[in-house]
C-alpha cells in the first residue's frame, strides 16, 4: 500500500516537471529503457552523468571568457557540446 502511494506521488511529480517543462520525452524514454531493462537506478545515473558534464563543460566556458582575449573557437566548440548533450 505504500508503495502504490509513492508511486502515485511520482507520477504526479513527473507530471507536473513534464507540463512545466523540466523533463521531457527523453526523460520518458530513459525510464521506458529503465523499465524494460530493469536495471534500478538508470534513469538517476544518466541524470548525473549529464550534470557532472554540463558542469564541467560550463566551468571552462566560464575560464575561456574570462580570459583578456578570448578564443571563440574553443567556446563555440564547448557550446556545441553542451547543447549536443542536451539536445531533443
């Protein structure tokens, strides 16, 4: 009975980070991936596999511009993997 409450409770958030935008349907076909390979705890590892690069990537964007001369070519370089890393 607990679980079909948390359960429930996910849903609802999941729904809600959906309508608003947080998530979408590649977060859905992560957990499809999750479910059909019942491999516990996928969908968190991508997650923050996908933080600790965007992280990463966004500090040395934010060393390249901090530079007195700036080089484009390596921030548009790690722009193109940012978005590359969270494109649809």
């Amino acid at each position: 009975m607990a679980a079909a409450a948390l359960r429930e409770q996910l849903n609802a958030l999941l729904s809600s980070m959906f309508a608003s935008g947080l998530v979408d349907e590649q977060f859905q076909q992560l957990q499809m991936l999750q479910e059909d390979g019942g491999t516990p705890g996928f969908v968190a590892e991508v997650v923050t596999l996908f933080c600790d690069d965007a992280d990463r990537i966004i500090s040395e964007l934010a060393a390249l511009l901090d530079q007195p001369i700036v080089d484009f070519d390596k921030v548009d370089a790690y722009v193109h993997q940012l978005k590359g890393s969270s494109a649809r």
